[in-house]
C-alpha cells in the first residue's frame, strides 16, 4: 500500500473596502478596516493507493450551505471521488468576512446591502475550487502517517461547568526523511482569543499554522475545528493573547510532531 500527499495554499482576503466583518451580532455592521494577518484556505490531499482524499480549511465563521453544496457539486467533478473523499471545513474565525445565508446578514449584523456580501462570497466559492485543483495537481510527496494527542489547557467551559477541553489531536504525514511534509491538528476552543477587532485575521488557528510551518521548511500545517461549542480561551482578548495563545499551540503540535506518533495506515 502506498501513501502520499499534496497540498496548496490561497490568500482569501477580501480586497474590497468597508467588508463586513462575521462573528459578532450587534446593532450594527462591523466594517473591516485593515489586515491584521491574511486569510487563508488550505488543502491537504491524502492519496492512498493512488486515490484522493481531500481537507480543505478555511478561515471563515462558517460555511452556508448553498456554498457548501455547490462547492462540493463542482469539486466531485475533478477527479474520480466520491462524496465521502471531500471535507470543507472552516477554521470558524471570529474576524473573517460575512458570507450568505448563515447566520443571515440582514438579521445578526444588520446589514441592508448585500451586494458585498453576495461578490466576495461568489469569488470564495471559485477560489476554493480552484485551490482543489492546484493541490490534486501538486507533486505527490511519499509519506507514512502517524497519530498522536498533545495538549493545551487555555481553554474553559463558558457556562461555568468544570469540564474544559485539552486533547490536541496530530496527524503528520512524514516524508521518506522523516520529517513532517503536512500537520493536520485539532484544539477544542472558540477562536475568539483576537476579540471583537476590524481587523481581518485567522485567530489563534493560524498563529499556530505559522509556528508549525517555520520549523520545518517547506511543511504544510492545516488547522481542524475541535468541539468548542461551549469553550472560550482564558485571558483578556486581544492581539497580545491570540499570538500567545497560537504561538502556545503551535509549540504542542511541533513537539509532538518531532517523534512519530502511532503508525496509521
């Protein structure tokens, strides 16, 4: 049996001006008004035997289902997959851009024009697609896969339960030097730890994406979202606790990607 994997990367951030910002309901449309890191869309596929199996993460809230369906019609039709081969995920950011129907704009952000709303979701949809392309094109790099659980212990129960999440989940796709080639990992806590900013930026997700990918050159890090439903970060948010807390997580992961994990076949 043999193992490999592809990646790629796109830049999503909105390039128009005044962009409403997702996240946060109140009385009013919070208004983008700079880039505090780029947004970013990532794919990793895992070829097994020849057949792909693909993960894409976004740093967007989350993604309607219209998007969703009509991103996954127009990928299935790439290659010889099925529906089961495909996920889309987010990275759920709380300072990414507003898309379509969910949560509806006009309600939870009080928005009265949509057109913005509507182009730059449009434009998501194509870069995705085409971001799948590019990574079932990129060169195959032979790899093993192994697993492991890290942890961090940020996070805290927001209803003011004692139970709180600290199982950081690591698959490595090591190459034939056994270094790690992509680092799919998971941490069960909102990503809110920026705050309420106009800012656009991937939160701690992808403070941790950089840290991994710095400590081996030309390595892929891919963030998945974790059971955070009822888990916020610790600590005053802001810019200050979203890199302490990204550059804590990424730290774990390149730590426990450092030695392999158990083999997965």
């Amino acid at each position: 049996m043999s193992t490999a994997v592809s990646t790629a990367r796109i830049d999503i951030t909105p390039t128009s001006a005044n962009q409403c910002m997702a996240g946060y309901g109140g009385t009013g449309p919070r208004l983008n008004t700079s880039t505090y890191s780029p947004l970013t869309a990532r794919c990793v596929v895992i070829w097994d035997n020849g057949n792909p199996n693909a993960i894409v993460s976004a740093d967007v809230l989350g993604w309607p289902r219209s998007m969703h369906q009509a991103i996954r019609q127009q990928v299935l039709a790439l290659t010889t997959w099925t529906t089961a081969d495909f996920a889309l995920l987010s990275t759920h950011t709380h300072n990414g851009p507003v898309l379509l129907e969910m949560p509806d704009p006009t309600i939870t952000y009080n928005l009265t024009d949509t057109t913005g709303v509507a182009a730059y979701s449009s434009w998501l949809q194509a870069r995705i697609v085409s971001l799948v392309q590019t990574a079932l094109a990129a060169p195959r790099t032979p790899c093993t896969l192994d697993y492991q659980v890290a942890s961090q212990t940020w996070s805290s129960n927001r209803e003011g339960l004692s139970y709180r999440e600290t199982a950081v989940p690591v698959l490595v796709a090591r190459g034939t030097d056994g270094l790690p080639v992509a680092t799919l990992f998971s941490y069960g806590c909102h990503p809110v730890a920026a705050g309420e900013q106009t800012g656009w930026d991937g939160d701690y997700p992808a403070a941790a994406c950089e840290v991994i990918e710095a400590a081996v050159p030309d390595s892929f890090a891919l963030y998945i979202p974790g059971p955070a439903g009822d888990q916020d970060p610790e600590g005053a948010r802001g810019w200050a606790l979203r890199n302490k807390l990204g550059a804590q997580l990424g730290a774990a992961v390149v730590s426990a990607a450092s030695a392999p994990g158990r083999s997965v076949t």
